[in-house]
C-alpha cells in the first residue's frame, strides 16, 4: 500500500491535498440545503457533510465554513430559523453541483441552474421539486468548532416528503428507489448499489 506520512500531507499541494483528504472519509451524502433570507431571495447549495444526529427527537447536523460560500446558507437559517435538506437523485446532479460556484449574495442558485423551489404546507424555506426525498428542519443549536473555524449546524426535522415506493413497511427509506447519489471527495458522484440489509445485530 502507499504510505503517505503526515508532513507529506501538510506538504501537498492544495488541491490534490484537498481532494485526498476530501476522498479519504469515504461515500458521503449528497443534499441541497434551501434557504431563504430576511428579503426574500431564495438560496440552494450543495452540501455533503449531513449527518444523522440521532433519532429521539430526531435531528441532523451538518458543518459549513464560515469564510467559504456556503455562509449564505448559515445566515439565512440564522436569519429565519428553518431550512431545507432535499437528497440528489442521478438526474439532478449537473444542476446540483453548479450550486458551488461562488454566485453573488444577491443572485439566486434556484434561477441560475434550473432548480425549481416549492414550498408546502406552510413552511418558510423551500424545497428544491426534483428532489424524490426533501425534509423540514428547525435550527436548534449551533456548534463553533475552533481547530478549522467551522460550524455544525444542528437540526431537528420537522416533516419527511418521499416518494411512496422508497418508503418501506418497517420505515426503512430504499434511497436506491429514487436514483440518490453520494458523493466522494468534492466533485464525484456515484450511485450506490443495495447490497444487502441485515437483522438488527445482537451477540452471538
């Protein structure tokens, strides 16, 4: 195996040491989070750092830097309180990553790269429609984690929309139903195949 040695790492170059580190976690989740802010103007952006947080109640975090472009999302949820997580499907996922691109506070990624934003039942933040599994989230605590200036935004779901047939007698949600991608490192996207579901796993 290549070994790679802690001051080889801090010595790489930045992008190739942005993407090993990036690519080294593993398969990570693919979502766009929607937000809108004091004004009115709505934002999505790609994030791949949610997580599931625990179930009772049930929250979900997920981590934004404070000087990189996802700071519009983090004041818009400071701002009004609530936001979206909507799950990438296949078919999405060009739209979905454009919403990187460092567009201007004042410019809506909704309208630059053809995702429509829906807004049901009353909730403030929209959704983004071409996503087959979209959640409500109410913030609820906010972590500063110092070592890197990040942080992790703590969530608690407060409705789940799914297309009926990823939902599963027993709750399980088969996000292999509706085309949901990850994502590995910061610009590769996949499409995990099931391979198998187990009983819950109690000593032999």
């Amino acid at each position: 195996m290549k070994h790679i040695s802690r001051p080889e790492i801090d010595a790489l170059e930045k992008v190739y040491k942005l993407n090993l580190i990036n690519s080294c976690s593993g398969y990570k989740s693919a979502n766009l989070i929607g937000t809108i802010s004091d004004n009115g103007l709505e934002n999505v952006a790609i994030f791949s750092s949610v997580i599931h947080m625990g179930s009772s109640p049930p929250l979900l975090g997920f981590v934004t830097r404070l000087n990189e472009k996802p700071k519009d999302t983090f004041s818009n949820i400071k701002a009004s309180g609530f936001y979206t997580i909507n799950h990438i499907s296949s078919d999405i996922i060009d739209q979905a990553h454009q919403t990187a691109a460092n567009y201007n506070s004042e410019v809506s990624e909704f309208e630059k790269t053809g995702l429509n934003p829906i807004y049901k039942d009353g909730f403030v933040a929209p959704f983004v429609a071409e996503s087959p599994l979209q959640i409500a989230m109410k913030l609820v605590e906010e972590v500063h984690i110092k070592r890197n200036n990040t942080i992790l935004v703590l969530g608690e779901i407060q409705a789940i929309y799914v297309k009926e047939d990823m939902l599963q007698i027993d709750g399980y949600l088969d996000l292999s139903l509706g085309h949901v991608t990850s994502i590995n490192g910061v610009d590769g996207y996949s499409l995990p195949k099931p391979l198998e579901r187990f009983e819950y796993a109690r000593p032999k």
